[in-house]
C-alpha cells in the first residue's frame, strides 16, 4: 500500500484518531507510524482538528450503580 498519497493517509488517520480504527488494523497503523511521515502528519492534523471538541464536553462522574455493574461485569 502507498501510504505516501496523502488521501489514503488522512482516511486511515481520521479511522485512528476518532477511534473507529480497530483490533489488527489499529496495531498495524501504529507500527507504520515511525517510518511514515504522511502518516504522522495526517494522524497530527486530526488531532489537532478535532481537539477543540472535546474542550466543549463537560465530563461527567458515573454514578456507584454504574461502577458496580461494570466491576460485577468483569
């Protein structure tokens, strides 16, 4: 694959970043990462794109009830 079209590289960056990129592949992209340089810098820009949003989240505390079902869950 030419991870040096930059297309490709920011399809497969905006997959990482936002966290859709999963199980083999996320692996996969994260081992490409030293010996890309489009790739990092497409990874870099979709950071720095969508930063600001999570700036807006208030975030919330989960309740006890919803530790407790998870902790009975595992």
């Amino acid at each position: 694959m030419d991870y040096g079209k930059s297309d490709l590289a920011d399809a497969l960056a905006a997959e990482y970043v936002l966290g859709t990129m999963r199980g083999g592949a996320r692996r996969r992209f994260e081992a490409l990462l030293p010996a890309h340089v489009g790739l990092r810098r497409a990874t870099t820009a979709w950071q720095e794109r969508l930063l600001p949003l999570t700036e807006a989240i208030v975030p919330v505390e989960p309740s006890g009830d919803v530790w407790r079902r998870i902790s009975d869950r595992l």
